[in-house]
C-alpha cells in the first residue's frame, strides 16, 4: 500500500481537490472567492487605513495585499495541517492512509489558493500602476522558506492538536496576536526602533518584509531571508521528526 | 521441494519462508494489542498541566484487546478467523491491514494487501459516484492510470447506471456499498482480507460478489477471512483459529476447529437453557437431530429411541420425556398417514 510515488501523488491530488470542491460547496460563485475573499479585504483595509498610513506607504493596496496573501496562506495553511488528523478520523480508523498525506494534502491545498489569490495582487500592481521589478522573481525564496515553516509548523501541530484539542483555541488567538506583529497594514516605521528587533524575530514578519521588498523592487537582505532560511528548516525538522514518533500512535487517539 | 528451496534461497526482499520452506503471506508474531479506556481522560491541556502539577495523573487503564497471539498465513492458503462478538477478529484484521500500530509483536507481510473491510469510508458524500471512484480508488492506493483503465469495469459491476453522475449523498445504503464493492474489488492481490463482506446489496449482488471474491481468491491468492457464517468459512477456508477473549484458543483444520467452536457455542447455549428452563428449542443442531430421528424412527423405533437415550445423557429428564412424547405424538401420526 503507497509504495510507490505515483500513487502518492493521485492520493494528494485527489485531497487536494476534495478540499477545494468541499469548500466552496453549495456557493454560485465557487472558486472565485479565492479572488474575491484577498479583494475585498484588500479594499476594507485600504479603505479604512490608508489614511491614516498612506502618506508613509508608497502604492498602500499592494503594501497591504503581499502583506495579507503570505500571512493567510500561513495562518489556513498551519491550521489545515493541525486540523487535517482530527477532521479525517473516520477515513484513518478505517482504512490505512499514511496519515502525513492528510497534513501534506491541507498544506498543499493553502497553496494553490495562495497561488490563485497571486493574480489579484497581481491585477492591484496593474490597476495601481506599480512596477513590475525583476526582484519579483526572487520572491519566491522567501515564498518557499515560508513554504517550509507552514508545512513544519502543520505537522507539530497536527499532532499536538490530535493529543489536546485546545491547542486549536490556543492557535487561533496566537495567530490573531502574529497578525497585529507582522506589520500587515501598518508600516514598520511606526513602531518604536527598540521594538523593531522584535517584530525581525517573528518569522512570519521576516517572510512579508522579504517578500514586499522583491515586490518593490528592492534586493531582499541576506541576513533576513538566512534567518528565516534557518527557523524553517529547524521547525521542518522538529515537525518531521515529532510527527514520525507520534504518526502509529495518533489512530489510538481519534 | 529441494529443487523450490534452492530456487527461494536466491535473496529476495520481502521473502519469506518457514523451516519447512513454505512460501509465508502473513506473519503474526506476539501480536499484543492494548487500548486505553481510561475513565477520567486527559485531553486538554489545561487538566494535563493541573494534573501534572498536583501529581494526581491517574494512569489511563488499558484493556488487552489481543494477547501474544502468533500464527501463519501461507501463501495461496485461506485461513479463516472464528470468535465470537468482541473477542478481537476486526482489531486483528485492522492491525494486519495497517490502520493500527501493535502495542508489542511483529507483523510481516509479504505481497499486495487488499482490506476489504470498510467498503465506503472514503467516499466524500457531497462527490458523484463517478468522482468518488477517483477518490476512493485514490485512499485504496491505486493510480490514476489504472483506474481509467478500469473505470467502466467499475461502473458495469456496480450496476449503478445514469446514478453514477449523482452526488452519493442521494444514494442509498444498498447503492453505496455496491459501488464501494465494485471499486475495491478490482484490486489485483496478493493477499485479501475479509470481515464479513460475501453479500453485499440484494439478492442479485449479493451472488455477484459473492462470485467475484470467490474468482479474487483463486489463481494462488491468500485468505483472512473473518465471518460468522460457518458455511461460509467450511467453503472457503483450508485452516482456521479461533479466537476468545483475545487469546488464540485453537489452530487448525477447518473441521476440526470449526467443530471445536460449534460445540462450544451450544455449550453455553445448553448452560443458559438450563438457567431459563425455556421450551424453545432455538438449536438449529437438535432441529435437525430431530428431523434425522424423526425418519429414522419410522425404520426401527425402538433401538433408535435406546440410542438417543444414551447420546442425551447430559439433557435434562424432562426434555428427554419430552423428545418422547414427541416421538410418539409424531409415530402416531405417521402410522395415520400410512
């Protein structure tokens, strides 16, 4: 049973597609609210903040969008993966799937909304009149960093949530609390300098703060994206390692 | 056999052979399984770190659902799993099929497993039958080739027809586990496993599949087979054992366990009569005990009455007056008829 690579990949595929129809099940517009969701959020937030912050933002809805687009593929991104084991309980007491394929499969699925959600920011530069900078190709290191941590932190979680179901609740306000730390739709310069270092810890802010800098035509710092480089392949490692110890145990605990 | 032994002796992965040289299909070694069923459990963390902290952590309770159990299954026999409600078949079969990790012991496996044991689990409800062939084709681990190749075999067996473009939440029971059927049996295995799948559906399928697992077991594949139906298991099954209160109570011949486990039964059903005194005769043996005598006393009456006697020395003097009565009630009639 899943020997072999190809039928691991008909497996992800079709659990990625299951969790795209499921989602959007019963709604006239479908998959076009992956557009729309980022869009509209998009246009609350300029609309409310820009305000208040657009005299120190250049181009504030696609400040605002790159910021938006990483921290929700982070944040639904880790929450599938903690919640893929304890949602799929029925499949796993029943018929013997590696249980990683269901994390693997509820990352995967973030992603392609991710990506889908990219042609709206990519629609704002166009409307906005922005520049399209050849950095923009170098996005996708701190992409594929962010990438990383999502899928390590999925895995820690996915087992510590099948374990305490609390941790759900406890992740949710977590990432409410890394939203307000990771300068979505404020700019950084409004922080006090000493609280700054802080903000350059958080992972999560490392990630968009790259990531915006491609967008805008400025050469990501190498320190930076090492740094995130390091905690990613740390955490991945961590959640590896965690969830093949814990892996035969976790269908005794459904 | 010395010719076989030398060929196999050539290293081959996932080879497996006993000292007698027998291709093996199945090895249970020491097989232990325990589930915790702690009254009081732990799962959230605030009571975790309370506990912890007041050193108050009741170890869960765990019951032994299986214990040291160790047999063989060899390659192309069929071995048949006798128990009665709850004595551990489906954990067997599901710790053999992979769904959970033994708490001690080893299993070795040799060969393409197909589980035939939870036909429609991973069907998504809100899917057409045709897309949920994809899917549950997909957690059965097969590929997308082959199941384009074998997607209209699929839908003809299943005799769904235009429903296979419905969503299977519109589907009905019967519907759901015919479809479920129809995709799991396309496997090609090694080795299948069985918990109480022969008749699925109505009548009409119900022959069908059974047709269909009886042409899967042929061409040299291995059987575990878990049913109740003891026709069934003398049909199809070369070996058996038989399992009680998760212990491995007997291994062996068909016949001879099979006889081993009915008498058994009808011992605690002969223990339970005795306590309710009930008249019913429930025992489908003593029916045709009674059939076989009821034709037989038309012959010789009298030696056979003797015999019966002496075979029921166990029953109850009631019941043996009651057979009497009976004898007689059915010889009076019977020399009416003549």
């Amino acid at each position: 049973m899943f020997d072999t690579f190809a039928e691991k990949k008909f497996l992800l595929k079709q659990l990625v597609k299951k969790n795209l129809t499921s989602k959007y099940k019963d709604s006239v517009l479908g998959i076009l609210w992956s557009f729309f969701n980022p869009l509209l959020i998009m246009i609350v937030f300029t609309a409310i903040f820009s305000m208040l912050f657009g005299r120190n933002i250049d181009n504030y809805p696609v400040y605002f969008l790159s910021g938006r687009l990483l921290y929700d593929f982070f944040s639904s991104g880790s929450k599938g993966a903690m919640n893929s084991i304890k949602k799929n309980s029925g499949i796993l007491k029943k018929i013997y799937v590696p249980k990683y394929m269901f994390a693997v499969s509820a990352v995967c699925y973030e992603f392609v909304n991710f990506l889908i959600s990219f042609a709206i920011l990519f629609g704002v530069m166009i409307v906005t009149g922005a520049e399209f900078h050849p950095t923009l190709i170098l996005s996708l290191i701190p992409i594929g960093l962010l990438f990383m941590l999502v899928f390590g932190l999925g895995l820690i979680l996915a087992v510590c949530n099948t374990y305490f179901s609390d941790i759900g609740y406890l992740y949710n306000v977590f990432t409410l609390i890394l939203m307000y730390a990771s300068a979505l739709f404020y700019p950084i310069e409004v922080v006090p300098v000493r609280v700054q270092i802080l903000f350059t810890l958080n992972p999560v802010y490392t990630a968009i703060s790259t990531f915006r800098e491609c967008v805008y035509g400025v050469v990501p710092d190498f320190l930076s994206l090492a740094y995130l480089g390091v905690f990613a392949v740390t955490v991945l490692i961590i959640g590896i390692i965690l969830f093949r110890m814990y892996e035969k145990k976790l269908s005794l605990e459904l | 056999m010395n010719l076989f032994k030398n060929k196999n002796n050539s290293k081959n992965r996932n080879y497996m052979e006993d000292e007698d040289g027998r291709e093996i299909a199945i090895s249970v070694e020491h097989l232990t399984m325990e589930f915790k069923v702690s009254k009081d459990k732990i799962d959230t963390l605030k009571e975790y770190i309370i506990r912890t902290l007041k050193r108050n952590k009741v170890a869960p309770k765990k019951v032994r659902i299986l214990d040291d159990i160790s047999f063989k299954v060899y390659k192309g026999e069929r071995l048949g799993v006798l128990g009665f409600n709850g004595a551990g078949k489906s954990t067997l079969l599901k710790i053999i099929s992979g769904i959970y990790e033994p708490t001690e012991g080893e299993i070795k496996i040799n060969g393409k497993i197909a589980p035939l044991l939870a036909l429609s689990a991973g069907f998504d409800k809100n899917y057409s039958g045709k897309n949920n062939i994809y899917l549950n084709g997909a957690f059965l681990s097969m590929t997308e080739d082959y199941i384009d190749e074998h997607f209209d075999e699929i839908v003809e067996f299943s005799e769904l027809g235009e429903s296979i473009n419905y969503p299977v939440k519109n589907y009905s029971s019967g519907m759901k586990s015919k479809l479920g059927f129809s995709i799991a049996t396309t496997i090609k295995p090694d080795i299948l496993i069985i918990d109480e799948i022969l008749g699925v559906g109505d009548i009409k399928f119900k022959k069908k599949s059974n047709e269909k697992i009886k042409s899967m077991m042929e061409e040299g594949v291995s059987v575990l087979l878990v049913t109740h139906s003891l026709k069934q298991i003398k049909e199809i099954c070369d070996r058996c054992i038989w399992i009680e209160n998760g212990k491995l109570l007997m291994e062996g011949e068909t016949k001879k366990v099979v006889k081993a486990y009915k008498k058994n039964a009808n011992k605690d059903k002969k223990k339970s009569k005795k306590k309710k005194k009930s008249k019913d005769k429930s025992d489908d043996d003593k029916k045709s005990d009674d059939k076989k005598s009821k034709d037989k006393k038309t012959e010789d009456k009298k030696s056979e009455d003797k015999k019966s006697k002496d075979k029921k020395t166990e029953d109850k003097k009631s019941e043996d007056k009651k057979s009497k009565d009976k004898k007689t009630e059915d010889k009076k009639s019977d020399d009416e008829k003549n």
